[in-house]
C-alpha cells in the first residue's frame, strides 16, 4: 500500500454520523502537500482513519451548488 500525507486545514461540519463514531464532513484538506480541496468523505474518530471520499476544486464545488440547487427544486434548470 502507497503511503501518503494528509492535513485538514479546516474543518467546515460533520453531514451525518454513524454508530461508532464514524462521520461524514467536509473539510479542507491538503493531500500530500498539494493546494488544499474541499473534501467530503467518512471519518473514524480523531481521524486516525479515513473512507473513501470526494474532493472537489473551488470550481468544482461552486458547479455543485448550481447543481444541487437544481436538482432540490430551488431554481429552474
């Protein structure tokens, strides 16, 4: 398995949490010393353990929104 470095540079909230401590945030996270991304992904307690996830650009994330807006009835497509 291929080592790598992380660091949450902001923690913005907690999605939803599970049984075990386990939560799902976003965050601002710089991966292995690269310009940090907006990451949503699960977390163990005290982030000694990640799951999968998904990071986005700030490009990406305000697409998102657009998106999501859309999609949840906020605006017309």
């Amino acid at each position: 398995m291929q080592d790598f470095d992380f660091n949450v540079e902001k923690h913005y909230g907690v999605l939803s949490a599970e049984k075990g401590g386990w939560k799902k945030e976003l965050n601002l996270v710089s991966w292995n010393g690269r310009t940090p991304k907006l990451d949503i992904r699960d977390w163990a307690p005290g982030h000694e353990k990640m799951g999968k996830g998904l990071t986005l650009s700030r490009e990406e994330a305000v697409k998102l929104m657009e998106l999501l807006s859309v999609a949840l009835g906020k605006e017309e497509p």
